[in-house]
C-alpha cells in the first residue's frame, strides 16, 4: 500500500531495489488509477434570493470531487429559537451541474438551517451549512441569511 494518494488520480509507479553496494535497476514503470472517494464539500453556500415563501439557494461545486459527481443532497428544517425543531425534509437533487434551486413551501417569520453535500458513487461529502430566517415586513418577506462554513 503507498500512503498518501489522492482519490481518482493517475499514477505511475517505479520500483528500484537498494543496498550498501547502491541502486539496483529499475522496473518499467506501472501506471494505475485510485478509485474515486467522496467529495469535498461544496465551495460556498448562500440564500440568494427569497420570496414570501420560498429561498432561492445557491453554491459552488466541491474543489476536490474526488471522482464524478452524481448530484447534491441538500436537506433543510425549521430552527426557531424556541426548543422546537422542525422535522428534516431532504431534497435529491440528481444532476450534478445544478448549483441553485428553490426551496418551496417555507413558514414565513421561521428561520431555518439548510444542509448541502455533494456525492459520488463512493458516497457523500462534508456538509455545508447557511442559516437563514424570514420577516414579514409591510406584506413582504425580508431573508436575513448567516452563513456557517
């Protein structure tokens, strides 16, 4: 095993025995690919644009997908700051090119946690967190947004 590799990477490896006489020859080198692991977590996270119920999110893809992206797992519940939490709804979205989507059906004057992490076949990566709470303001919802990296 050679530690230190990067997951879905190419690689060439040579051998070369050694001794207190020096260097013996060296193989002909093997060139062989890591398999894919999970990605990192996505770039950024931000409430990009609201309405009276729903937020607009946006992100960036993972820096490091570690393999072929197969989509985004993005799960949200309400967090008021009473001891109520409201029970975690999960969004699947399927096509990795996706970097926004509106998230429907939102309580006015609730804040809420957004969880966003990207996945390969390997499995999911690290979360990325943005909070975000709406005010009715004169008849229009106002998205005070807190992000948590």
């Amino acid at each position: 095993m050679v530690p230190g590799l990067e997951p879905y990477s190419e690689y060439g490896l040579i051998v070369m025995v050694f001794n207190r006489k020096g260097d013996g020859p060296q193989s002909g080198p093997i060139h062989f690919k890591t398999p894919e692991g999970v990605p990192e977590q996505p770039a950024f996270l931000q409430i990009a644009n609201f309405a009276k119920n729903s937020v607009t999110l946006m992100w960036g893809p993972p820096a490091k997908p570690n393999g072929i992206l197969t989509g985004y797992l993005l799960k949200y519940q309400l967090i008021n700051d009473t001891e109520e939490i409201g029970s975690l709804n999960t969004i699947n979205i399927t096509d990795p090119d996706t970097t926004k989507i509106v998230v429907s059906d939102l309580d006015t004057s609730s804040k809420y946690k957004f969880y966003l992490s990207a996945y390969t076949r390997s499995g999911y990566g690290k979360l990325i967190t943005e909070e975000g709470t709406t005010v009715m303001e004169g008849g229009k919802a106002t998205m005070f947004a807190n992000s948590n990296l």
